[in-house]
C-alpha cells in the first residue's frame, strides 16, 4: 500500500450535504432495476478513495470489458456527497462510499438500487455484508460491499507491558499525553459503544443511534478524554509517526498502521477491547443518474470476484468481503490473511458496529435521534 488513507469523515459545515429527512428514501434514488447487464458502453467514470483503483486490477477489467476508467479521488467522505450531488448527479456513474457518506446518498436519491443477482460473486460473500444497514434501507440494496476494516486498541508492548483488554485506557489518565484518536465526528460511535456496555442505564442500543440524553452524555465522556489526547490524527500517516517516535503509546487505531509500523519494526501490538469495536464499510454504490450503467455492473462484478478482492486487500491493508479471497491474499502476501481478518468467523464480523449515518430515525421507530448536524456540531465543541 503506497499512499496513505485519509479519515473518512472530515465532515465540513455544509448544510445541503447534512440535510438528511427523518426517514424515508428520496423518489430520486429509486429505479427500475435491469434485469441483466448489457454491453458496456465504453466509459466509466467513479469517485474514489485513492488506492482503490490500482492498474493491477483496472488495467485487466478495462480490457476484459471495453470500459474505460477515469476516476476522480476525494479525501473524504463529504467530498465524496458534494461529487455525487453536485452538477445534477450525473458526472459520475459510482463512488466508494463509506458508511458514514452512504445512507446520505440514498437519502438524497443520488444512487439507485442495486439488483444483486447481476453480481455474481455475491453468493460468496460473509453474511454481514449482503445487506448492511448501511447500504440497505426498507430491503433495498443500494450499492454493493467492497472492503472492510474494524477500529483496534494499538499500543507500544515496551511501554504498555499489559496487554490491555477494554477502551478504559483511552480514557485513563494514567496515559495522560500518549493518546491518540481519530479526529473524526463518528468517532462519538466508539464513546457511545464503551458506554453502552459501561453504563447500561443510559439504554445505548446503537451507538449511531443516540437521544440528546445519550449524545450529551458521550459528549461528556469525550471532553474529559479532551486534555489527555497527544493528537487527533487525521491521517494514518500521523499516527504511524507518533508511534515511531514515541510520541504516542496507545490509541484508536486500524489495522494498516499496526501492518506498517510492525514491517517498520516498531514496537507495536493491538487489541480487541472487550466492549467491541466500531469499523468502516465501503460500498461501491451506482449514480441514479449513471450515464454509464452497464459498465458500471461490470464494475461491481469484477471488483468483487476472489482475486481482485484479494488484491485491492493486500494493496490497501483492508479486508474483502467475498470469503473466497482469503487463500488468494496468502499467496500475495504471506500471513496477510489472518492478519486481516480475512478467516475470521461470521460471528466476528457481525459483531462490528460499522459506521453509519446518524439520522433523527432511530431503530425503535421513533424520530428522536440526533442527526449529523449534531454530531458535527458536539465534535466541534468536544475538541474545543
């Protein structure tokens, strides 16, 4: 993997890109879905997080499919809205969302749904990501899982000598100064998901889905974890850098910065604390306005097929999907597969909080949930 990957979700205060309606899809998002993929149509053009479309796999797929690819990268995940809605929703055919952008979209009807049966590796995919909640709304698929990656503890094993077990130690001022956090607005999912488990009286079901009461207090939690915070890292880079020069000993991390510090040599481990984990979730998810439709099935065929899953995996330092890729990932990389969860059992992926968008819906069928907007606006405030 060559370049580094920025936080999805550098959330910027633009009020079309938090619009999101209480429930309900856009008329926008939904189409008649195709029944089968005709010939390509010689173009394919997507909005990308850098490093997912690599020559080694789209210098094959444009040969095999005649669709040429142009690829326009964004840093982040509202990048990601303002390209997809901008200009009339019709410059690009697909983007990568993550799950903090996705239901956004579909929300605004800037993509349409997917018919899974076109896709054929489908069939192979974990149980988890056939029909996340981030991509999935009233059992309509819109778009199709790409690539995952969980958020671990990491930390320095000479300077941390017990292996830690919960995220108590990110909030422990024993570490006062060490610590290191995504500087992320869903990054309040974490807080949320320590104190559902911490304390059950605040009725944390699902920490994307948070009342004012509960939002407030993980707010609370996260402006007392404020003063103890080396740095709120905004690129894996950052992070990689601190645990090297030991600036950082422990921290909110993901699984490339423990493969890139362990190959640097770096005293390193990580840890799955006991109270679980969020993650992200991409998701390669077609324009309602695709100019480019059959290229753009070819697209999601191709990206997950065993082999280009493994390759985009080993390049990147995430983890694929289709379960088939995993003795592939091996033979690029050794170890890599385990390394990357890739042999995990269902039960592991299932017990992911991956990231989604908070909207004033909430799971019980009521519409007191706090929104983005707010969560934008308590993340300002918990950094001051």
């Amino acid at each position: 993997m060559k370049r580094i990957r920025f936080v999805h979700a550098a959330f910027a205060a633009v009020a079309v890109a938090l619009a999101i309606p209480a429930a309900g899809v856009s008329n926008g998002a939904s189409t008649s879905l195709p029944t089968a993929v005709g010939p390509g149509e010689g173009k394919l053009t997507l909005v990308a997080w850098a490093g997912y479309t690599e020559k080694q796999w789209v210098t094959p797929f444009e040969k095999l499919s005649g669709c040429k690819v142009s690829v326009k990268y964004a840093n982040t995940s509202n990048d990601m809205f303002n390209l997809m809605t901008s200009g009339g929703g019709n410059q690009y055919d697909m983007v990568s969302a993550s799950g903090d952008a996705s239901l956004r979209l579909i929300y605004a009807g800037a993509v349409a749904e997917t018919n899974m049966s076109l896709i054929p590796s489908y069939k192979d995919f974990f149980q988890a990501f056939k029909s996340p909640a981030s991509s999935t709304v009233g059992g309509k698929h819109y778009g199709v899982s790409v690539q995952f990656g969980p958020n671990i503890l990491l930390y320095n094993p000479k300077k941390i000598t017990t292996k830690p077990t919960s995220w108590s130690t990110v909030y422990s001022t024993k570490y006062k100064g060490k610590i290191t956090i995504p500087d992320n607005p869903i990054q309040i999912a974490d807080a949320a998901l320590y104190l559902s488990k911490t304390n059950p009286s605040l009725g944390i079901k699902d920490p994307y889905e948070l009342t004012a009461a509960q939002l407030a207090a993980t707010v609370k939690l996260l402006k007392q974890q404020r003063p103890l915070v080396k740095k709120y890292w905004g690129t894996a880079a950052d992070q990689i850098d601190l645990f090297k020069n030991g600036g950082s000993t422990i921290g909110a991390s993901w699984p490339y910065q423990y493969s890139q510090l362990k190959a640097a040599k770096a005293p390193v481990a990580f840890t799955t604390p006991k109270e679980g984990v969020t993650g992200w979730l991409d998701t390669w998810m077609l324009s309602s306005k695709a100019k480019h439709p059959n290229c753009s099935y070819k697209w999601m065929a191709w990206i997950t097929t065993p082999r280009v899953q493994a390759q985009q995996a080993t390049s990147y330092g995430e983890t694929p999907v289709n379960k088939k890729a995993c003795a592939i990932m091996d033979t690029i990389s050794k170890g890599s597969c385990t390394q990357l969860y890739a042999n995990a059992p269902e039960a592991y992926y299932r017990s992911i909080k991956f990231w989604k968008t908070p909207v004033k819906a909430c799971g019980n069928g009521q519409n007191n949930c706090m929104d983005l907007r707010a969560w934008t606006t308590a993340w300002t405030q918990v950094k001051g």
